[in-house]
C-alpha cells in the first residue's frame, strides 16, 4: 500500500482554515499528518481535526518539512512570502490568496472547469481562484461548454466573511450596536451616529442596514480589485481569454455566502429549458429554481453546501442569446476551502500513482 501524504493548512487559525480542519476531518483517512501552522501569535494554540487535538505552529522553514501538500490560507503579502518557502521545501502549494493567481506558470484550478491543468505546475504552487468567482464557475463551465460563452456581466452581493475573521466580525459587532436602536436607518446619518465615524471596520464604510460598493482596494479607472478578478480569473479558469466581463462587486451584510445577478450571452439563442437541462446535470452546479414555490438560491441556504446554487434563469427580453441568473455558493467552502480539498484529491492520485 503506498504510503499517506502529509498535509498542512497554513492559516489554520483564519475562517477559511477552520472550514478546511471541518472538511479534512471529514477525510481523515485519506491523509497521513495533519500539520496546523498559523502566525506566531496562534503557536501553542490547540485546534481540532475531528476529534483529534493539534497544536498549531508558528510559521517557519521548518514546518513544511515532510509535507507533501501545503493548504495556505494566508493574507496575500505573508503568502507572497511563504509559499515559495514550502514549495522550495517539496511542498504541492494550493494557495487561496491572490498573489500568483494570474502568474502564468501557476495553474488557477477549478475541478469542473479545467482539472488537467493541475498536473502542469512548474513552480509547484497551484492557485485557488477568488471567491466570487469561484461560485460562478461550475455553472459558467456547464453553459460555456453547451452554448459558447460570449460575455458576461455580473453584479455581486458578497458575505462579510469574504474579508475574513475580522470581517465577520465587524458584521456581528455592527449588528449588535444598531438592532436596540428603534427605527434605526431611517433619519438622515441616524447608522453613522450609532457606529462612529471612525470606527475600524476592513470595509470601509457602516455594513449593517448598509451595502457598500466597493470590494478589496482601488485600481485604475475606478474598478476595484474584486472585479477585476472576477474578470481575469473567469477567462483563465474558463480558458477564454477573450472573454467580455463587466461587473460591479458589492459587500451586503450577509455573514456567508456569496450571490451574483449574472447577464451572460452566447454564440446562439439559448431557451431556459435548454439552459435548465444542462444545468441540472452539472458538477458542482445545484439547480434551485422554482419561483412559484418560492425556491430559488439565498445565501442562508448555501451555508455548508457543497455545490453552488443557481436559479431565476430567465431569457433576456431584449437579447435573444442572453440569459438572466442568479448564483449564490458558500464563499468559504467552493469559494475556498472545498475547491482546495478537491484540487488537493486530484494532486493525491496523482502523487499516490507515482509512488
Ligand atoms: N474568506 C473568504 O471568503 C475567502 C475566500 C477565498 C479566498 N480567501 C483567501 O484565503 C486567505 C485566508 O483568508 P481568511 O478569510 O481565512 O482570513 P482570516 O480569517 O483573516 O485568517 C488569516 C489566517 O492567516 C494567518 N496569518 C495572518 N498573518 C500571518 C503571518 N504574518 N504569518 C502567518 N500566519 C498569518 C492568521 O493566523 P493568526 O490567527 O495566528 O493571526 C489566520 O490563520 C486569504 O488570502 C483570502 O484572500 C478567503
């Protein structure tokens, strides 16, 4: 029997690392150590695997020593430092944060799009792409491959856990601050007046009763980071580089899962019954879409599931190769953590073959 690979999260301590200690857990054979690394802050904390107890340990050279796969869930510029570190070490890196994504000897992979490009990994590091992306591609891979993706635009409403612990609980300390107000939201700055104008939120502006239009840090012409992901993320996962993306990314207060009203056009007309066939059959892909019935995808629904929900598919009135869909998938499992594992499977039978 060969033998088991040894893995390691690093950033076990983050949201999405503790989605990754649930989901290892659920595979716990598969795998021979479990090694849990965060800062030097978390070293000496113990987490658990199931109901196996690990100390995390500080970040360092020593600790990819003998892993075989390196989970990082780390913020971009501690990534941008390590995970060359444990690739060097002999490490499979799956890194989830932004910095190599769109590094062309790194392979951006999402197992119902492009699985094969796995194997072809010359610096050793393999990228997970973001979160909204992510919960688009399953389904944006099913429709493309049926009807020719042509363009795409998409607005988002994203979970404040896309930015992390502290996100989440900015969320959750606005929301406390704001319910005992009575008929808070509805005098002139009355939300502002309650949470403080220079309170310290990664968001920038008050979430709770709010929606803020921005989403990750400026860029030129007035586009946010998140959006151009979305954009460059989907043509190189989608192997369409030429793909028309336009999208507008929006933060709700919404704790997970992220949801997209997506406007995608195709080389032919495509019928909804059409689009509802393929969908229904799509890896990763969970059809909800029964309006008279109220079904239809929601964040709170999404929570934990491992597919991503579309429903409302519509035939755009006004452009006949156009559909009108809205996507909701649970940012810190497809956006992250189960999209790592699955990646993580491909590179294990990989790896197991070889030995
Ligand atoms: N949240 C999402 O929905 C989502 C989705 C897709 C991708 N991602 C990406 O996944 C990564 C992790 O995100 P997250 O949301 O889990 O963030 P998070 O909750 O803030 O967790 C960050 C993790 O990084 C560790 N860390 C921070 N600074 C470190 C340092 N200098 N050295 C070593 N470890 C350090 C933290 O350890 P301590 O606890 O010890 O500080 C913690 O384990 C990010 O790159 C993010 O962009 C997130």
């Amino acid at each position: 029997m060969s033998r088991k690979l040894n893995v390691a999260i690093v950033g076990a301590t983050g949201v999405v690392g503790s989605i990754m200690r649930r989901l290892l857990a659920d595979e716990r054979d598969k795998w021979g150590e479990i090694r849990l690394v965060a800062s030097p802050r978390s070293a000496g904390k113990v987490l658990t695997v199931g109901d196996e107890e690990i100390t995390v340990q500080a970040i360092g050279p020593d600790v990819f020593d003998g892993v075989d796969i390196a989970h990082f869930d780390l913020p971009d510029e501690v990534s941008a430092e390590w995970v060359p570190i444990a690739a060097a070490a002999g490490a499979v890196v799956i890194d989830k944060s932004a910095y190599f994504r769109m590094d062309p000897e790194v392979p951006l992979v999402c197992r119902e799009a492009n699985p094969e490009a796995a194997s072809e990994r010359p610096k050793g590091i393999i990228a997970n792409a973001n979160c909204t992306t992510l919960a688009l591609i399953p389904t944006l891979a099913a429709l493309d491959k049926a009807f020719g993706l042509v363009s795409m635009s998409v607005a988002s409403y994203q979970a404040a856990s896309g930015s992390g612990k502290e996100g989440l609980e900015a969320l959750y300390a606005q929301i406390d601050k704001t319910a005992s107000v009575e008929r808070i939201g509805t005098e002139p700055d009355d939300v502002r007046a309650v949470l403080g104008t220079e309170y310290d939120s990664p968001f920038g502006a008050p979430l709770a009763l709010n929606v803020v239009p921005k989403v990750g840090g400026w860029r030129d012409g007035g586009w946010t980071s998140e959006e151009l992901k979305v954009r460059n993320e989907s043509r190189k996962i989608l192997g369409l580089p030429d793909l028309k993306v336009a999208s507008t990314c929006v933060r709700v207060p919404v704790a997970v899962g992220h949801s997209q009203a997506v406007h995608a056009t195709f080389s032919s007309e495509v019928t909804v019954a059409e689009a509802h066939r393929v969908l229904a059959e799509a890896e990763g892909v969970d059809l909800v879409d029964d309006p008279d019935n109220m079904v239809f995808p929601m964040p709170i629904d999404s929570v934990g599931k491992p597919g991503t929900q579309v429903g409302r598919v519509r035939q755009s009135i006004d452009f006949p190769n156009s559909l009108e869909f809205f996507v909701v998938g649970d940012n810190l499992m497809k956006g992250a953590a189960l999209n790592s594992i699955e990646t993580a499977e491909l590179i294990r039978l990989e790896l197991e073959a070889k030995q």
